[in-house]
C-alpha cells in the first residue's frame, strides 16, 4: 500500500501521517526528515544536497527523487510507506510511476480554508534545542511557551511568519492544481476536508484505506 499526502503547509499532512503510520506500522518518510538525516550520515546524496542548501539553492528534483527512491527500496517497506511532502510539483508526481508500491495507492488530498491555514501556521512554535514542534491553538505546550519535553523556550521560525506562510501558499497553489488533475485522472485522488478535528480526518482516511485494501484482497 501507498499512501500520498498532498495539501498546503500546515494543513495536517504530517500529523495524519504519523497517525496511519503507527496504525498500519508502516514507515512515512517526509522529504525533509529525509534531506536532514542524509545530510547528517554525510551520504554522497547528503552531501550533494548540503552543498545545494549551503549556498541558499533548492535543492533539484532529481536529487530529491534518488533520495526517495533509495529510502524506499528496502525492506521496511514491503507492506506499504506513506509520503509526506512528496511529490511537490509534476515533476516528482511522474517520477511516483518508477518507484516501487503495492496495491492499493491512495493519493489524499487535505483540504482547508486559506485563512484558518495562515492562523494555524502562524501559532505554530518549535523547541530550538530538541526540535519538538507545537501548536498554540491544536497542540499547545503544557506551560506556556515552555517545552513539554526539556523545558527550553520555544521560538516561531521565520517561514512561520504570515507574509511567508501567505508567499509559500501561492507556491504551493500553483504546483498542486497539476498535481490534483493528473491523480484525479488516474483515479487516485481522494479529497478529504482538513478543517475538522484530527480524529474526525483520522477516522474518515482509516475508513476509505478499509475499503481500498478490502477491495483487493
């Protein structure tokens, strides 16, 4: 089984993963995890990429679709894996036909209002010292900007601001239109409202992944 997340920045994609992840014990794997720990095994890939960001270049698609594939191709993924964040454009979407998958594939696409992203997104803060992320208004620390988990103060990244947040959106528009048409076609799509709480969105992708892998059996 393959699952495919699409969806804007913020919209859920990476916490509904970890969720079918641990409910079907099936690894997911989002592209920038991936970047992050090549780069830090200073892999040939890695390394590649590490030159790309250190000098403030995107990193190219083919490189981000080797590093997929190779994360891929190996036996944890024999029942399945979900992508997170990948495929970003048209590009990578056709480069999903030669990466292996078994029956059944299911592309989702999380849908949500552009206003409540942008507040979502902005009220999101990050531990700097053991990188747990948090939510002010989902997922709030239990002290007030204090984390959970070390105590360290959090912080908003940059790329959490609202003028970035709305820039990144407008991105992220005009590549995943594409991208809904083409899995629209395939009859992969599937479009689920991401403006409900996370166990209503949770419950409604477990339901439909019932029925797809009943189907094939």
């Amino acid at each position: 089984m393959r699952i495919i997340f699409l969806g804007p920045p913020g919209s859920g994609k990476g916490t509904q993963a970890e969720l079918l992840a641990k409910e079907y014990k099936i690894p997911k794997f989002s592209v920038g995890d991936i970047l992050r720990e090549e780069v830090n095994k200073k892999t040939p890939l890695g390394l590649k990429a590490k030159e790309k960001m250190e000098r403030g270049e995107l990193v190219d698609d083919e490189l981000i679709i080797e590093l997929v594939k190779n994360r891929v191709e190996n036996n944890e993924c024999v029942e399945g894996y979900i992508l997170d964040g990948f495929p970003r454009n048209m590009n990578q979407a056709l480069s999903l036909n030669s990466i292996p998958y078994k029956d059944p594939e299911i592309v989702i696409n999380l849908i949500i209002d552009r206003e409540k992203l942008i507040k979502r997104l902005s009220s999101r803060r990050v531990c700097p010292n053991c990188g747990v992320t948090y939510n002010l208004i989902t997922n709030p620390p239990i002290k007030n900007n204090k984390c959970d988990e070390c105590g360290n103060y959090l912080i908003q990244r940059e790329d959490d601001k609202e003028e970035v947040i709305r820039k990144r959106y407008e991105i992220w528009e005009e590549n995943n239109l594409r991208m809904q048409e083409y899995f629209s076609y395939k009859k992969k799509l599937w479009n689920v409202d991401g403006n409900r709480e996370i166990e209503m969105i949770f419950s409604e992708i477990c339901s439909k992944i019932k029925n797809l892998t009943h189907d094939n059996l």
